[in-house]
C-alpha cells in the first residue's frame, strides 16, 4: 500500500471513486490540473463508443483549455495502468506526471510517473 500526498490526493481518488460507482462502470478515473481543476471521468463501451476512464478524463481536461496535468487516479478491478492510457497523459502533459493505480475500496496500490 502506497500512502496518498495529501488532501488533493484524496480527493481525485475519491472523485475517480465516485464516477465509477455513479456509472457502475469497469473504472473510474480523474485527473488534477496544473491550475489545480479536476476532471472526472468513468470507462464508456457503447458500440463504437469505446474510452476508458483515463482517456476521458484527459479529453475532457484537454477541451476545458487545460494545457497540462499534475496528477491522476485510476480506480477499477485492474491493478496496473495500461500503456495506452500512459500515452493519453504524456500526449496532453508530458513526462513527469504522478498516475495513482487505486484498488475500488480506494487503496492506493502503484504509483507511477510518466
């Protein structure tokens, strides 16, 4: 177990929670700008509709005017974070950016930086 850094910690865990459990989705995930705005998001598999909890959230923080990130929480059944959402952040942020991998009981279990 990985202790969160603080109250801006908790709360995008906690945000990241609350979006998987309001959807019932596969993962719940929610970023933190460099302006210190937040930006929940939950996994969406609608037909051809298919992002995950992270790539939303960075969408939605990219078409808010956010030009870079400081942290993110990703919470669901998977305890890794998969390239592909890696890349999504490095795309908007660069390197450099804490990515928290948070169990659904919301124990921070892997902290990794882009």
């Amino acid at each position: 177990m990985i202790e969160q850094s603080g109250p801006e910690d908790t709360k995008i865990v906690t945000l990241a929670r609350s979006a998987r459990a309001r959807t019932r989705a596969r993962e719940g995930a929610c970023v933190r700008d460099t302006d210190g705005r937040t930006y929940a998001a939950a996994t969406i598999d609608r037909g051809s509709l298919k992002l995950s909890a992270v790539q939303l959230a960075v969408a939605m923080a990219a078409s808010s005017g956010a030009r870079s990130l400081e942290a993110i929480a990703v919470l669901g059944e998977s305890t890794t974070i998969n390239d592909s959402d890696l890349a999504a952040v490095r795309d908007l942020a660069g390197p450099g950016v804490t990515v928290l991998v948070v169990s659904p009981d919301g124990t921070v279990l892997e902290s990794v930086t882009t």
